[in-house]
C-alpha cells in the first residue's frame, strides 16, 4: 500500500495494484483486510506508533526544554519529509475515509497530545514556571505542525525550510507569558 500511495497517492490505488506490488493474491490480501481502506488504517497506525516511538526517543531529557523541543519538531519533520506521501494521505485523506480510518485519526491525536503534555511536565519547566501544556493548547500545537507540514509538503517544499519557525511556534506555544 505505501509503494502504491507514494506512486499514484491513496485516491489512485486500488487492490489490484496493492498485492501486484506485494507480489501475492488478492484472496491473501482479503483474508488479511476487509478492503483498501482497512490496508490503509493498519499501514497508518503503523506508521504513527513508529512515528511516536521516534519522537519521544529523540528528546534527551537532560537537555535545555527549548533543545527538547527543537528536537521533538524536527525528528516530526525528518520522518514525515521521508515519507512525503504518507504525511499527506494520514492528513489530507484519512478525514474523508470511514469510521475506522476517523478514529485512527482522533487516537493519534489523542497520542501526540499525550506526548506533548508528557515531554512539557517536567521538573525543569516547573522551576521555571512553566506549567504543563493544557490539553487545548497541545491540540493547537500539533494540528498546526500537522497543516504547515501538509501545506509544506504540496507546495513541493523541504520541510526544513519551515522547521526552524514550526520550532520558534511551538516554543511560544509552551512558553506563552515569554
């Protein structure tokens, strides 16, 4: 499914094409998905644990917050600059997909708010006075990474020519009385 979606994008795939690639059976591919849609929620969700795993090992606890989060963002922004195709299927195609693609979507969400909120409730930021990041707040951050990143991405720009403001964004995000 990703070969295909990086070829002709998801709209464009059909099964057929899915298991030629796979080099199977499209009775193999049934008994293993309902349809393209199911192929794409289990790719997705796939993607988005790597995706998480790979952010939140990327942060070094020891460093300066600011570090942190430049290194949250741009880990985000390195992954989905590898997978260009995916970034914009998970963003643009996955709100018009079914229940189960919509609440892929929302549980990823839920994920990296977590993930924000987590990285953001430290001893360090404490003693600077710097509360965790509220859940709204969180919300705010990573659906505006989301869309400047998708926004990016079909303009047919590097993310990394809008990392270093993404990461300035998501400071002051943290850090609003600054």
């Amino acid at each position: 499914m990703e070969e295909c979606i990086a070829e002709v994008g998801y709209g464009n795939s059909m099964v057929a094409d899915v298991v030629r690639r796979a080099r199977t059976s499209k009775s193999k591919f049934y008994a293993v998905f309902s349809d393209r849609e199911d192929c794409l929620v289990a790719l997705l969700s796939q993607t988005n644990e790597d995706n998480l795993a790979a952010v939140s090992d990327a942060v070094d606890p020891t460093a300066p917050w600011q570090t942190q989060v430049r290194q949250a963002v741009e880990t985000w922004f390195e992954w989905a600059e590898r997978r260009r195709h995916l970034t914009l299927t998970w963003i643009r195609d996955v709100p018009a997909l079914g229940p189960a693609a919509r609440s892929l979507q929302r549980a990823a969400m839920e994920q990296f708010v977590e993930l924000v909120q987590t990285l953001s409730d430290t001893d360090e930021l404490k003693a600077m006075g710097i509360a965790p990041v509220p859940y709204v707040r969180a919300v705010l951050l990573i659906g505006g990474l989301r869309e400047l990143a998708a926004h990016t991405v079909e303009r047919g720009r590097p993310l990394a020519t809008v990392t270093d403001e993404a990461v300035r964004s998501a400071i002051a995000l943290i850090n609003p009385a600054r």
